[in-house]
C-alpha cells in the first residue's frame, strides 16, 4: 500500500478516485504544526535554531497518518506546488521521522490542477523535497515571528491599546493611513466646465471648449465663475464650424489569465468578494477539479490548455476571434520557482463550474482565461475640432467606436476609479466645413477631489506594485488588520481608525526603516534569492537581527512620558493642525490659558490641557482640533431636576459623553447620542434622556409590556426579552403602539429564534447527503447537518454563504472530533458546623516562587 498525503479532505476525495486500489490517501487538514506561541521558539544566539510544535487539534489527523505510514510500503507527500505546500510536506516527513515510522521510499509529488491525467502523472513520478523553499519557509517564518514577538511587547509597554505589530501587516497599514492624511491635507480647488450640446444629421453630441480667447484651456483654467460665464458667453455667441476631423485606428489586447492577485482585485470590483473569501472560493474550486492552483505569480498557460483555449473560442465565435498565433505571456515573477501556471479553467469546454458565489468565480475565471486567447479588439478613435469665425475659440468633441470587439465580445477587465475623461460616446460622420448647430451651452462648476481611499482591489495592488509581501498572504493580512480594529470597511473603502493611525506613527517615529516601502521589498527580494537557491536563509536572518534587535532593546529603554513626548511633536500636524483664525492650535479651549498636549493614558492616548487638575478638558487622539462632542471640558452642570431638586451634570467617560444625575444607589445615567432630537444638549432634553426606557404600551397579543429605550448599540424597543432596533433617537420619544407592534413583527428574527427555526436551508451535503442548515445561536450564526455543528468564521458573511462553503465548514469540524464541553463544578454544600477541638495547625511552609508565565507572541500575520 501507498499512501498518499494531501493538506485537505475535499481535495483527498477528489484525487483519491483518480488512483483506485494500492493507494491510501489522508489529509493533514493544513499545517500540523507551528511555532509556540512563546519566548524562545526562534533562537537567533543558536543560529536561529527553532522549536515546533504539534497543533493540539490535529491529533486525530496525525495518528491516522501514523498509522497508515507503519504499513505504508511508500509515502507521497502530494501537498500544494508552493512554499507552504512544500512547508506542510517537509513537517509531516520530519514528524514520521521522528515517531520512526517513515516508510523506506519518500517522494514528492506536485500537480498544478485536480484532474486525472495530471494526478496520476505526477504521483507516478515522485521527486525529493525542495529545500531551498522550505528554506525560504523557515526564514519567512521566523522573520514574521521575530517581528511580532520583539515589536509587539514594545508596542504593549510604551503605547497603551497597541495591539499588535508585523512585517507586511504594518505597511499595508502605513499605506491606508498616509492615503487618510493626504485626504486630510487635500484643499479642493474650484473650476468650471464649460461644453455645448451640438446636433449634426440629427445626432447629437458634446463638444468641450479646449481654446478661450486665443489660450488653451486645461481642466483648471477657468477658476472662477465670472470667468466661466464670460467664456459660456463667447461660446453661445460664436458661429462653429469643423476644422479637423482626426480618426486613428486602435487595437486593445486582452489582459493575461488570472494570476492570485489580479483575481483578488477583479473578484472585489467585479463580485465585491473580500480578498479572503474570493481565496476560499477559489480553493473549494481548485479542490473540485475546476480551476489549476489559485496561489500563483505567473500568467502563461500550458501549450495544451492554450490549444483547449483557442478550440473553444472558434466553436463559440466564428474563426475572425482566433488570433493567428497563440499569445504567449510572460511573468514578472523574480523567483521561477513560485512562479505556476496562470488560474484557469482545467477544462475550457465547461463555462459553468458550482452554483453560488463559486459559479461566480469560475464565470470571471473562464472568461478571463477565454479571453487571453482572443483576437485583439480593433478601435477607430475620432476626435472633432470646431472653431468659431474669430480663430480666438475652440471646442473639442471626442468620440470611440469598435470596428470588432474580439475579445471585449466576451470579458472586459474592471477599473477601480474611472476617469470621467475618458469618453466612449458615438459622434455622427462629420467632415472639414460642416457647422453643426448648437443647442445649448453648459458651465458646470466642479471641485478637484481628494485620492480615493483604497478599496480591497486597490490595496492588493498597490501592494504588489511596491514587490510588499507576496500575492498569496494578501488575503490573511487585510484580515489581521480589520480583526485588530487598525482599520474599518465602509463602503468597500479602508478608513483607518484612531489606534491604527497611533500605531503607525509609532512605527514611523521610532522603527521608520522597518515600516519603509523599499526596505521591505528589498526583504521580499532576499527571501525570493532564498527559494532560488541563491541565498542562505541563516545569513539573511543575520542580518536582519543585528540592527533590528538592538534598536527594539533601545526603545524599550524609553520611559513611556518620553515616548509621548516624542509622538507629540512627530504628530503635531495632525494632532493640532492650524487654525482659520490664525491662533495657536494648542491653546487650550476651554481655560485659555493651557497648552494641549498628547498624553498616554491606561485606554491609549488622547489630548489633554497642561492646567491638569485644574482644567480638565480633554479630547480623544481622532478629534484634531476638538472636533465632535467628546471633547472634554470637566463635569458641566445643566441644572436642577424640577421634580426631585437633583443636580443633572454632564460628563466624558471612556465611551463618550454621558448625563449623570442623583448619588449612590438613586444615581441615574444616560449615553448622549449623536443625533439627538433638537441637536443641543439642554436641562429638559438631558431629562428626557434620564427618564428612559419609556413605556409604550402593552402589545396586544403577548399581553406583554413593549418598553423604548437607547442601548450601547443604539436605540431600541424592548418587548418579551427581545430587542429591536430603532433608526433613531427620535423614535425612542414618538414612536406609538401601531408603529412599535409593526417594527417588532417586521424585525428580523435573530437570537430569539428556537432551534427548529433555521434562518436558511442550503441543501444535501454533497458528500453524505444529509440536510445542512443555516441556523442563529448564542454566540452567533452555524451550520449544522444534524450531527455536527460548525460556528462560522466572522470572514463568511452568513447572506452569501454557499452549500459547498457550509459543507467544508461541517467536515473540518467533524474531524476536529465532539466539541469539548465545559464541566461545570457543582456548588459544594456547606456543612453543618461541628464544634470540635482546636487542632494544633502545622508550621506553614514558604511558598515556591511563582514562575513568570511567558509571554505569548502575537499571532503571525
């Protein structure tokens, strides 16, 4: 018997019916083992010798394997044809190794798509490990453990509320929070279009002005609107005729296959795919046998699959879509050995793949891989010059039209931020002395925009374009930095949060060489030299420690006062950016007499008067300039409640502003929202948030009291145990009975759903057919098959969680084994008491020195 070891169950399934009887094949369910989590796991003094240890999870995993290895005449070690791949391979060896159960004959076998003819080819002909990538996969991870393990405890001691610090993760943040300040810094300037709507043969068209008064006309020529209605003026006066008709002929080539990161940017413009759920998608694609391997640099394609290519288009379109000669693309990977096969489909006469978000996928897949082989699109550009009988003035008409689509006949490649310039519209045949009439003049005022704020695609891009880490770790790094609240998603857009733009000056103040663009792909090169074999990973390791290390103890050095100090001045055009008035920014607002300052406090930093304790206004660190209502300026009192006497005070607390009213056990406290009714804070509006919740009535089924009220989520109607949520303050105070019991039928169902109300039915489990169902627990949303139940990760978004993704979830966590249930420790019963005679109570013993427990390192990014 052979055994064969992949990482997955779906993908040994799918390749176990390929080898038929003679061959066992079991899953590692990914990594076996890791580094500790703790102090000493990388050793730099001892040549960065390492310790691993076996996933506590991956028992069950392991011992099938072990068991299967002692009777194995042969192993294969068939994991992914990458570093992480090659990784998985090399600790499932050393751990057979180690149990001495190692068959006689070792191979490796790597196959770039889950299809017959390529599995049992390269699993009949096995090669040896390759070292130079597990190599590079030994330095990547000790780097990653290095940096997270020594800049993360320094983050902890000197600035309060840091989480967490990486190598890749803290210049993918860099990159969204100078995108945030050049936002800030942005001063948008004024200017005015000026176009005709112009009619010839009955067609119409938009001609620009391009020539005013004898001057060229840029974009931001005309500033002002006098100016913009002088030039409307001149124009709706002028008699304009053809000058020149300019046509040029184009061709648009195809974009080349998918590689991993141009299949995470057009996942994201195109399906609106996070970078991690369209690398989930794709791997449950790929383990299908649809897709090659979708952790990939390259974008050439096999000869055969071109030929596969090119058949398909010429069944589909006539033979005028088939290019003379098959497109060859070429990679720009610097290392040859991570560089696969482009993503494509393993069998172009299938267009649909799955059903869900992975027929989505394979859809984009396909036709992007189709299309690569696609005759170029052929263009004809036209571009109209008019001028008026002066020669002092001039408009400019543009227009596109396509002779041939070729391959835009089947896939168009996505943009993340269009340019309004561009113009695609049809213009009308014209020629040198025609005079279209006029119909209208337009002068449009518009302002210059800031930079967009980077979406997922855009992101990934950027990162690629600066060689920052490397495609296929893109998806888990924008995840660590949402899961660590440095950023927030609206809108598909990064914005960066107020602890991830601390963090970043941080970094940028006192680890500015670890957070610069070039000297992190200047690391990325070395690592790629050691996957080539033409570098040694120790050495690499060397020296990158003998700086970084001492300037990490240097900084822990500091005392945390003098850190802030330094951040104050380091962030000062942020903290304090000048004022219109032209006064002193850090001139405290509330004594006048203050200097601000930042300062570090026990739930990180904010702004604070030097007056301290005599003044005691502060602000948060995200409110530059005093900006929003959390500003504090010490308790403010409003007044005296009518009915009781009591005063009412307003405060500022670790959550914002708040009302307080009465002492000890009378005393009362309310949040103040955002929108509150009326927008100023006044002695009847503070009482009426006091008074809450309000009582609004007794529902006429339940029988039971329906209460309205404001929560740390917002504002609410409470009725039966259940919540639901309200729009706005408002509400709190005017909804009525018909509104309320509306609202409470309408609301979604949610953690007051029983278990026999599943909030979706998905389907058969495609492998044991049971039903699987999409149901709300306690902690959160699950699937179950009615044996097993499977949490879903907070990466899945339960509305577009597919069958096949729910399946997955069911069987990784069947094989993880029956959840282990808390036992809970009976109260012990007090016993009676017994009077009984003093007994002489020993000496007691000193006790042992309690030993430091270590310090747990960040999780690897």
């Amino acid at each position: 018997m052979k055994l064969v070891v992949v990482e997955s169950p779906a993908k040994a399934k799918t390749i176990e019916k390929y080898l038929g009887p003679g061959y066992t094949v079991l899953a590692s369910y990914g990594h076996v083992r890791d580094l500790p989590r703790k102090d000493g796991s990388v050793r730099p003094d001892e040549n960065f010798e390492m310790d691993w240890e076996v996933y506590a999870d991956k028992s069950r995993q392991l011992k099938a394997i072990t068991d299967a290895a002692k009777g194995a005449e042969a192993l294969i070690l068939a994991t992914d044809p990458d570093r992480e791949g090659e990784a998985i391979s090399w600790h499932v060896l050393e751990l057979l190794k180690k149990k001495k159960v190692l068959p006689a004959s070792v191979g490796r076998s790597t196959f770039n798509a889950i299809t017959k003819a390529a599995v049992t080819e390269a699993i009949a002909h096995p090669r040896e490990l390759d070292h130079d990538l597990i190599d590079a996969y030994r330095a990547r991870r000790a780097l990653d453990y290095l940096v997270g393990f020594t800049l993360s405890p320094v983050l902890w001691r000197k600035l309060p509320g840091a989480k967490s610090a990486g190598r890749v993760q803290s210049v993918a943040l860099r990159l969204v929070v100078e995108r945030e300040r050049e936002i800030e810094a942005f001063k948008p300037q004024e200017y005015w279009s000026i176009s005709a709507e112009m009619e010839q043969s009955g067609q119409g068209f938009v001609a620009r002005l391009t020539r005013w008064r004898g001057d060229k006309i840029d974009r931001l020529t005309v500033g002002a609107e006098g100016d913009a209605m002088a030039a409307k003026a001149d124009i709706e006066s002028g008699h304009f005729t053809v000058e020149s008709v300019d046509v040029k002929p184009q061709r648009r080539n195809p974009p080349p296959p998918f590689t991993t990161s141009t299949l995470q940017q057009e996942a994201a413009r195109k399906l609106g795919f996070s970078a991690s759920h369209t690398m989930r998608v794709a791997q449950g694609l790929y383990e299908d046998g649809a897709i090659t391997y979708m952790r990939t640099d390259g974008v050439q394609m096999d000869g055969s699959a071109i030929s596969a290519a090119r058949k398909a288009i010429a069944e589909r379109y006539d033979g005028g879509y088939v290019p003379d000669k098959p497109r060859i693309y070429k990679t720009k990977a610097k290392n040859a050995q991570e560089a696969h096969e482009a993503i494509r489909p393993t069998d172009f006469s299938k267009d649909r793949a799955g059903s869900g978000d992975h027929g989505r996928l394979y859809d984009l897949i396909f036709k992007r891989a189709m299309a690569s082989q696609m005759e170029s699109a052929a263009l004809e550009r036209t571009a109209v010059e008019l001028v008026d009988g002066t020669g002092q003035h001039a408009l400019r008409a543009t227009g596109q039209v396509v002779k041939f689509p070729g391959f835009l006949a089947l896939y168009t490649e996505g943009r993340d931020d269009k340019d309004d310039s561009d113009d695609d519209s049809l213009l009308p045949a014209m020629k040198v002395g025609d005079a279209p009439a006029k119909k209208s003049v337009d002068a449009v005022q518009s302002f210059t925009q800031p930079p967009p704020r980077y979406s997922e695609a855009s992101l990934v891009k950027r990162l690629e374009e600066l060689g920052i880490g490397r495609p296929s770790t893109y998806a888990s790094t924008l995840q660590v930095l949402k899961d660590r609240e440095y950023v927030k998603i609206e809108k598909n857009r990064f914005f960066a949060e107020e602890s991830g733009r601390l963090v970043t000056g941080f970094l940028e103040r006192f680890f500015e060489r670890y957070v610069a663009y070039d000297f992190t792909a200047g690391l990325e090169d070395q690592l790629d030299e050691i996957s080539g074999g033409r570098a040694d990973w120790q050495a690499v390791l060397r020296d990158f420690w003998k700086d970084f290390k001492p300037k990490t103890e240097e900084v822990m050095e500091r005392k945390p006062s003098e850190v802030t100090a330094e951040l104050d001045v380091f962030l000062s055009s942020y903290l304090f950016p000048p004022r219109d008035d032209g006064t002193d920014p850090r001139t405290c607002p509330a004594c006048a007499d203050g200097r601000l300052a930042l300062r570090g406090g026990r739930f990180g930093a904010f702004v604070a008067c030097s007056n301290y304790p005599e003044c005691k206004y502060t602000r948060r660190f995200a409110q530059p300039d005093g900006e929003g209502n959390g500003a504090d300026t010490g308790p403010e009192e409003l007044g005296n409640d009518p009915a009781s006497g009591l005063a009412v005070t307003k405060k500022v607390g670790r959550f914002g502003p708040y009302l307080e009213m009465g002492e000890g056990d009378e005393k009362k406290r309310a949040s103040i929202p955002r929108d509150l009714p009326g927008g100023e804070l006044t002695l009847e509006s503070a009482l009426k948030l006091l008074s809450l919740p309000r009582e609004v009535g007794i529902h006429p089924e339940s029988g039971k009291e329906i209460k309205a009220g404001i929560g740390r989520y917002g504002p609410f109607l409470l009725h039966d145990g259940k919540y639901t949520k309200l729009s706005t303050t408002e509400e709190v105070f005017d909804i009525g009975m018909n509104a309320a019991v509306v609202k409470i039928a309408e609301a979604p169902v949610g953690r007051g759903r029983t278990a026999r109300e599943p909030l979706k039915v998905l389907g058969a489990h495609p492998r044991t057919e049971a039903e699987i169902k999409l149901m709300e627990g306690r902690y959160g949303a699950y699937v179950t098959d009615g044996t097993t139940n499977a949490t879903l990760p907070k990466s899945i978004d339960k509305d577009v969680l597919t069958l096949e993704e729910a399946a997955q979830l069911i069987d990784e966590r069947a094989a993880k084994g029956p959840a282990k249930k808390k036992r809970k420790t009976p109260a012990k019963k007090k016993a009676p008491a017994k009077k009984k005679p003093a007994a002489k109570k020993p000496a007691a013993k000193k006790p042992a020195a309690k030993k430091a427990p270590a310090t747990k390192a960040p999780k690897a990014e």
